[in-house]
C-alpha cells in the first residue's frame, strides 16, 4: 500500500488514507454478483423510486436490507445495501475472497505493525449515490480504535467525469483535501480519518460503492464498535460479535504462520468447471507456443462458443430488437460473464475473428484456382456434384453469398470482382 499522493506526487501530509490496487479479477467477479443477484435492480430502484428502508423478502436466496439515509442529512439520496443475514454476509465475502481480497488483510495487518493478532470483516455495505448537496464530515470509529480497525472503500461504478468522490479532513490542521476513487483500487481509512461525501449531483446517473468494516474485535474494544454499527446485521449484541470474531476470524497468527480464513467459492464454482477445463487446455496451447496451434475438435467448438457470445453479448454482429432477439442477449451475457471474459482477455484471447482474412483467405483461393483450372479445361462453369462435390457446394456458396452486391464487406467485394473477370459471376 501507499500513502494517497498529491499531484506532484509527493506525499500528502495529514490523515493517513491508502489506496490499494486490486486483482484484476475482483471487479468483475464483483460484477458478475451484483447481476446474478440482480442487487443492479435494487439499486437503479433506490435512485428511480426512492423508496422507504426496507428488507427483502425471506424466501430470497439472499436477503438484503436497503436503509434510506437518515433524513437529517440534507441533498443526499444515499442508500446502504448490505446483508440481512450471516449467510448473505460469507456468500459475498468468499465471493471477494476468489477475487484475492485476502492479501488486502495481509496488507493491512502489515501496515500495523504486528500488534494484530487476527481480523474480522464484520460489516459490508453497497453505497449508492447520485446527489449529495452538504458535506458531513465524521469517523467511522473511535480514535482509540487505530491501527486494528479500517474502513475500505472498493468502487465498482463510477460516473464519467465525475469530481472527487471522498472529501478527507486532517484533525491536527483542520485542512482538507479531495480523494479521487478509480475502478481497480481500494481507498482504505482508519478511525482517524475525518471524511465525508463530496459535493457531487449526477443528474441520471449514479455510483455505487462497497465499503468494508474490518477489525481486531475483543472483550477490550467490543462495546465501542457496537456504539458505531450502524447497519442493522451484524446485530447490536455483545455476545453475537464476540462469538462471531472468534468463530470466523477471516486473517489470524499462529506460532508458524498467516492463515487466511474466508469462506471461498472456488474459481471452478464461478467459471464453471467444463469451461475452466477447457480454458485451461486452450492456455496450455498458447504458452506453449507451437504454432500453427493445433486444437481438437471439442476445443475448436468451445473457442467458436466463446465467440458467439461474446459477439451476441455486444451486439457486433446486424441483429433486429425483436424479443427474441433481446433474450438471446441476456443469455448470452450470463453466458459471457465478466470473469469469464477477464479470463480470456489475460491470455490475448481473439474475441472476434475476420472471416474473409488469414486461413480462410488461403482456402478461398485454392478452391478459386480450382475453378479456374476447370474452366481452363471445360470452358464452362457447370460442376457434376456427384464428380466434384467439394467445388460444387463450393460454387453455391459463392453465388448465394456474393450475388447481392449490397453490403459486401471489402474483402468479400474482391472475391466478387475475381469471379466476375472470370465470368462465372455477373
């Protein structure tokens, strides 16, 4: 981690706010869950309805509480979105932890200086915003609390263009400065950080943030973090959190070593494992480097798969808005999911490929020479299936495809102007 710089990029004097880069995966993991919770619902609710505090509905696989904030917080339509319940808290924390967020607690317990001994992540919620009209600076912790407790702040969407998001004040002088937040990094604070919302009106648009309360919970500090929950889950129960921290200590010393204890979903459980496996022999192709690259049959099927979606998720290819049409895509994207797209773009996976070049180019031609040479030899164009399938199909797919002289890409507009010198096309 580093301090937070100035533009010069010396460093700035007053509270100590890092920033943190995260792994390239855990923003679109994050993603992926927010949709595959359909959380996006929620919150494009929160900003178009502006609806009352609620909890969702029990029968929901996950169970969330959505708290307008207080209204004594003037021009701000914030809302916190965080888990109901124990099982919706560890379903988004090994959620993180595929994404690397352990070796963020590794960090911060670095940054202390060893007088940690374990830490907890006992409170997590959406932040989501378009407008907030007064700054209210406050702490998130008692002061006594540095240096075992932290806020971390992870943007998940930005608005283009937007302002400095965080306002940060220093206590001994009282000046305060703007922190810019960036997709890929944490902002992370201790208690001593006075801070609020920035001054910002997004019109139609908003951000939304995740903000994570970890700390070093224990019978010394347990009633002062109970004076500064302010979600409903973890509940406001002494007993509750003690047992909790001591249960599910996420990051914790032995006499050996640093253990990381987050409940996990595997990366097999997110990709899938049929996708992964084949992910991982098409990685083994590329590094190995031994090209022309041979793959099997089953392989060449999935790289065509992982094209197809990826071209219906983005719509590349002339596509109507019918029903149907709109379907598809939704499938696709399930299908073409933010990791699984990460996962290819590490290994320079070619998404979209041009038909009318490369390979396909060099078996255009040969099959062109062949029907010149029969030409040559018969005068005519008039193939016998039954004699010469390979160029009859070949000859139908040509007029079929290159008849139409509208919107012929240039490539496929040569290969008309070839066939047509030839006489074959008109």
């Amino acid at each position: 981690m580093e301090f937070l710089s100035s533009e010069d990029g010396t460093l700035m004097c007053g509270p100590p706010i890092f920033k943190y880069p995260l792994s390239p995966y855990l923003l679109p993991i994050l993603l992926d869950y927010v949709d595959r919770t359909r959380l996006h619902e929620v919150f494009n609710n929160c900003m178009t309805l502006n609806p009352r505090s609620y909890t969702t509905e029990a029968a929901s696989a996950f169970r969330w509480n959505i708290r307008r904030r207080p209204n004594h917080v003037p021009f701000s339509n914030m809302y916190w979105i965080s888990p109901a319940e124990i099982c919706t808290h560890h379903n988004l924390l090994s959620v993180l932890s595929v994404g690397g967020f352990g070796s963020l607690l590794s960090s911060l317990v670095a940054q202390s200086g060893g007088d940690v001994c374990q830490l907890s992540v006992f409170q997590m919620t959406f932040l989501v915003v378009s407008s907030c009209g007064e700054l209210q600076f406050h702490v998130d912790f008692d002061e006594s609390l540095v240096g075992s407790f932290w806020s971390v702040i992870i943007p998940i969407r930005l608005v283009m263009n937007s302002p400095p998001e965080l306002v940060a004040m220093c206590k001994k002088s009282g000046s305060t400065f703007d922190v810019k937040y960036h997709l890929g990094q944490a902002v992370i604070f201790g208690p001593d950080v006075v801070h609020s919302t920035a001054l910002v009106d997004y019109s139609h648009d908003y951000r939304v943030c995740l903000s994570i309360n970890i700390g070093c919970i224990k019978e010394s500090n347990v009633d002062l973090i109970l004076t500064d929950i302010t979600q409903q889950f973890p509940p406001k129960s002494r007993t509750f959190l003690l047992q909790w921290a001591n249960k599910y200590p996420h990051w914790h010393v032995t006499s050996q070593t640093n253990l990381i204890n987050i409940p996990s979903i595997t990366v097999a459980g997110l990709l899938g494992s049929e996708w992964l496996s084949n992910y991982q022999e098409l990685r083994h192709i590329y590094e190995n480097d031994k090209k022309p690259f041979k793959f099997s049959k089953k392989l060449l099927q999935w790289i065509g798969h992982q094209r197809y979606f990826y071209v219906l998720k983005y719509m590349l290819s002339p596509m109507d808005n019918s029903e149907e049409r709109l379907v598809s895509r939704i499938k696709a994207t399930r299908y073409m999911s933010r990791f699984r797209e990460a996962k290819l773009r590490e290994i320079d996976f070619q998404f979209v490929v041009q038909r009318d070049a490369g390979c396909n180019q060099v078996k255009w031609m040969t099959m062109f020479n062949e029907l010149k040479s029969f030409f040559r030899s018969c005068h005519h164009f008039k193939v016998n299936r039954l004699e010469n399938p390979k160029l009859y199909g070949w000859l139908c797919t040509q007029k079929r495809v290159l008849s139409v002289t509208s919107s012929l890409s240039s490539a496929k507009a040569k290969r008309r102007d070839l066939l047509v010198k030839l006489g074959f096309l008109k």
